[in-house]
C-alpha cells in the first residue's frame, strides 16, 4: 500500500529529531572527556578543597565521557547490523 505524505513528512522530521540528539549527546559526552585531560593548576601549589572538587569533578566527567563515547560507539555498530525492516501496511 502507498504511504501518505503526511506519513512520511512525520516520519522523517522524527527521524531527523532523533538524529540531532544523537548528535547532541555525542558532542555533549565528548566535550566532557576534553574537559577533564584539560591540565589542573600547578601541582606545586598546596592542595585545598576547591582543587580537590576540581579533581574528582574532572575524573568524573572524564568516566561520563568515555562511557558515553563507547555507547555511541556501540549503538551505531548495533544499527549497522539490525537487518533493514519493510515497513508495515496499513489498512
């Protein structure tokens, strides 16, 4: 059966709105990871809480960012080998 315009018309806004935000969570875990193999202050200087949060903040974006790397990483694996599906007919 033929699809509507309208059908598709949704269909690929949907589509494209999906594909932004996968754009957008890619950029989003990736500026993590940059952030935190950015350099902290001079080690000389002596530690105090603030460098201390800094720190631990830094080594937890740094694991966000790899996590969410290595799930976009394997997300789109997993697409490329899901099967291509026909689309159902509507009656």
């Amino acid at each position: 059966m033929k699809r509507s315009a309208t059908a598709r018309l949704i269909g690929n806004g949907l589509a494209h709105l999906q594909h932004g935000m996968d754009r957008l969570g890619e950029w989003g875990f990736r500026t993590m990871r940059k952030a935190a193999s950015q350099p902290s202050a001079s080690p000389l200087q002596p530690s105090t809480t603030k460098s201390r949060l800094t720190r631990i903040l830094k080594k937890a974006l740094g694991f966000v960012g790899d996590a969410g790397d290595t799930y976009y990483a394997t997300y789109e694996e997993l697409k490329r080998k899901r099967p291509p599906q026909e689309p159902k007919e509507t009656k």
